[in-house]
C-alpha cells in the first residue's frame, strides 16, 4: 500500500474511515523511521475458571518434564511443550472469609477482602493486569481488555453474609474499584475496531465515528457499573470515564517513532454475530445447551460463546489492540450447565460439592477437562499467529486457573494454575513445576509482570519470584 506523504495520524484517519480503534495494524500508519528490528512485546492474558478442580485428575505425579497428563489435563497434550503445569501455589489471604467471594475478588490481588454485604467493595489492591496496563498501556490503543460471559449478580448471599458482587470481579482498577466487563463479543469486537458491517468493512457512518466515539461507546458500561456500585458513587463513575477519555488522549498521538509494530495482520477483521440476551447464555436456565436465538434470529451455542471470546483475544495480541486481558469463563458459585459434555449429569458448582460421590465427581472432573480444553485451543489458535522467527505464543504469557483447588472443602491452597506461553523467551514451558508449601500465587504475578518489563520487588502478598520458572 504505497504513501506518497507522511503517514496520517491516527486521528485523522479515525475521522475518515469511521473507525474506533485497531488501526495500528494499517499499513500506511506505519512510520518510514519505525524500527525494523524492535523486539516484539510480551502480552499477558488471565483466564479464570470458578469452583475449582478435582486435584487427583488435575496434579501430575512427576514434576520437570516428561510428565504424564492426568485426566483433566490431557487436552494439553498438542501444546503440552508450551505449557507450565504450576502446582503448590496458595493464595494465605483467602484463607479465612467464606467459601467463595473473598476467593474470586481477589484472585488477581492476592491480599485480604474486605467482607460487605453492599457495594463498599474492596479486593485488597490493585489487579496485576491493571498493575501492568498503568505502565505499558499507553503504548495501545486499549490499556486492558476484560471480557467474561456471565452479567454481574448483585445482591446479597446470606449464606455466607457477602455481596455476591465479588464474585464477578477479578480486574481492579483500584480495590475498591472493579472494571466493568463485556459479555457480548460483538461489543467487544467493536470497542476494539470499531463498528464493521458483515464482511468487516468499517461503517462511515458508525455513531463512533467522530472524536467521542470510544467515549459515547464506553457510556452504556458506565451506566451498567453505576448500577452495579450503588446509588451516588459518582467518584467512582468518574474515574472509570476518565480512563476512557485517557484512551481517547492517546488516540490523537499515535505510536512513537522507533516503536515495535505487528508485523504481520489479519486478512479481514469480521465481527462476530451480535447476541441479543448474553445474559441467558451459558446459565441454569439452558439446560439443554441448545443455546440462545441471538438477534438475527440464529442459535448461539454457549461453549461456541466462549470460543468467539477467546478468538477476541487472539486478536487483541495480534493487532496489538491491547497487551492485557482478563476472561471470566464464568461468575463465581456458577450453577452453568454443562450437559452438552458426555458423562457429565451435574451443574458445575454442585458438582464441585461432591461430597465424594462418584457421579459429581466425574461431572467435576469432566467439566474441568472442558476449561483446560478452551485454553488449549487459545493457546493453538495464538501458536498459529507468526511474528518474526517467533509466534504470538512465544511472545505471550496465558495464565489459567481457579480461586479454589477442591470446591467442596473451598480450599484457597494449592491452586489449579497453568501457564501458557514463553514470555518473550524467558520462560522455559513443558515442565511441571511443584513449589514449596505455602508459595504465594502472587510470586506467578511478580514473574509474569517482569517478563512484561514491569519489573516490581513486590505484588500483592510475594515474597519472591517463582522459584524455577524464569530463565
């Protein structure tokens, strides 16, 4: 694609073509000055899974390499050399506190959460993913990018004397600030790129298109997170839209020259099918896991859900839309449904209550094997993406896990985690690492932000970096 003058800024190019977001992947918003040779940043994605795991079927019985995959890890197999089975992992904070919530908020804090039974939230800290887009995410377009599939539950679990907000929430701005999530991949799809007709060609006359755009976009999850945070807190609705027009500020500014850029780019960025109600997806309410007439009127199978929403993250590393991501497979204290999986007769969190009994036990394992599964395939479908002599894995870190290890006894000890990818180089995968007794989870994080060139001496309740896993 040949520029006769200077590339045009971004801005000027988002007031042309109607576009949002997304364009660094343009050829002619390349600068002729850019580095050739810049060394490709790394990305760092979260994905959570609820209820926990069967650890019989989830620890392997060596560690280092060599390994055998016990069975809710064997979809691991065509990627197991690029993955880090991670075991002996604890989060002491959620130690005391009820079975789940105090568990789920602070997945990605690891410090204390404060028990409230309103929307006086507080997880503790700040989340790694935000530790990390405050440092590097004004080099993309979006600092962080959380997606999930389940709406927000408010109210009160009386059960335990906690808001049942804290268990939608693993991404904190501040502690007691969570950020809101997108459900729908279309919205998704179009707070990344912009609004796109059919064949993915951007619409000129999108309502996003002018210099409010992200800005008007951002309006309806303000709305959403005002309601979910109480009556009154304008503070807090404050500083959400303030980091929405801090994304807006850089969209005037481009990239510095001399930066890194995608070298490579999707052929066609297409959006994925609109869902009208995402909130009845993937609940106790679809039993049969026939799924849901999305807007057009076409059936939206929820495990193919969740695959859009991993794919929305393939993308966001490709084009360099964003280096940080949260997914949320589900809320906490799931009741989903997972009958479309052979041998499975429970729903998720009672089988994670399975009191020993075979048959739970077997739905919980299989359900666990279905998550490990998902992550799998993100980590193919990233593997797939070439950057240089490297892939986008290589270049990508993807953590996988649960708050609790055994659901039944809610135990916040010896986590399920997995780790995907090489860190830029960093990370040596294919191994099984056992840590010590009592090794904090937020050692994984101090790594992790390290590889992403935040380097920190502490997060949440470290005391070190992981033991092993650096190179």
């Amino acid at each position: 694609m040949g520029v006769k003058s200077r590339p045009p800024s971004r801005r000027t190019f988002l007031r042309g073509a109607g576009v949002s977001l997304g364009l660094p992947l343009l050829e002619a918003m390349r600068p002729a000055r850019a580095a050739v040779g810049a060394t490709a940043p790394v990305r760092a994605a979260y994905l959570y899974f609820p209820n926990g795991a069967w650890m019989d079927a989830w620890v392997p019985k060596q560690a280092g390499a060599g390994y055998e995959l016990p069975f809710s890890l064997t979809p691991l197999e065509p990627v197991r050399d690029d993955v880090t089975v991670l075991t002996g992992l604890d989060k002491p904070n959620s130690r005391s506190g009820d079975g789940h919530y105090a568990k789920t908020a602070n997945f990605l804090t690891g410090l204390p959460v404060k028990k409230t039974t309103g929307q006086d939230l507080h997880a503790g800290g700040v989340s790694v993913d935000q530790v990390a887009a405050a440092k590097v995410g004004h080099l993309t377009p979006l600092p962080s990018l959380e997606l999930a599939t389940d709406p927000v539950v408010n109210g009160l679990d009386r059960a335990v004397n906690y808001t049942r907000m804290y268990g939608s929430y693993i991404a904190w701005r501040r502690p007691d600030l969570p950020l809101p999530r997108l459900i729908d991949p279309r919205a998704a799809f179009e707070r990344m790129f912009g609004a796109r007709d059919e064949a993915g060609r951007p619409l000129p006359n999108a309502a996003r298109a002018d210099d409010q755009g992200l800005l008007d976009a951002a309006l309806d999850d303000a709305r959403d997170l005002r309601k979910r945070l109480g009556r009154g807190d304008q503070q807090k609705l404050e500083e959400y839209l303030e980091a929405v027009r801090g994304v807006e500020r850089r969209l005037g500014y481009g990239r510095a020259a001399g930066g890194w850029r995608p070298p490579t780019r999707p052929d066609r960025l297409v959006p994925p099918p609109a869902v009208s109600r995402p909130d009845v997806l993937f609940t106790s309410r679809d039993n049969n896991g026939d799924g849901v007439p999305d807007a057009g009127g076409k059936a939206v199978d929820p495990p193919e859900l969740v695959k859009l929403m991993l794919d929305l993250i393939v993308l966001a590393f490709w084009t360099d839309t964003t280096r940080n991501v949260t997914f949320m497979f589900a809320n906490d204290v799931s009741p989903r449904s997972f009958s479309f999986l052979d041998g499975v007769t429970e729903n998720h969190h009672n089988s994670s209550h399975h009191a020993d009994e075979a048959a739970k036990v077997e739905s919980y394992k299989r359900i666990t094997r279905w998550h490990v599964g998902q992550f799998a395939y993100l980590l193919g479908r990233l593997k797939e993406v070439k950057e240089g002599e490297r892939t986008l894995l290589d270049n990508a870190l993807v953590m996988c896990g649960s708050s609790l290890s055994d659901g039944n006894r809610h135990d916040p000890n010896n986590l399920p985690i997995l780790l995907g990818g090489r860190g830029g180089g960093r990370v040596r995968p294919g191994r099984h690492i056992a840590s010590p007794k009592n090794t904090p989870l937020c050692n994984l994080y101090v790594s992790m932000l390290d590889c992403m060139g935040v380097g920190v001496p502490r997060f949440g309740d470290s005391t070190e970096h992981l033991r092993g896993l650096l190179g």
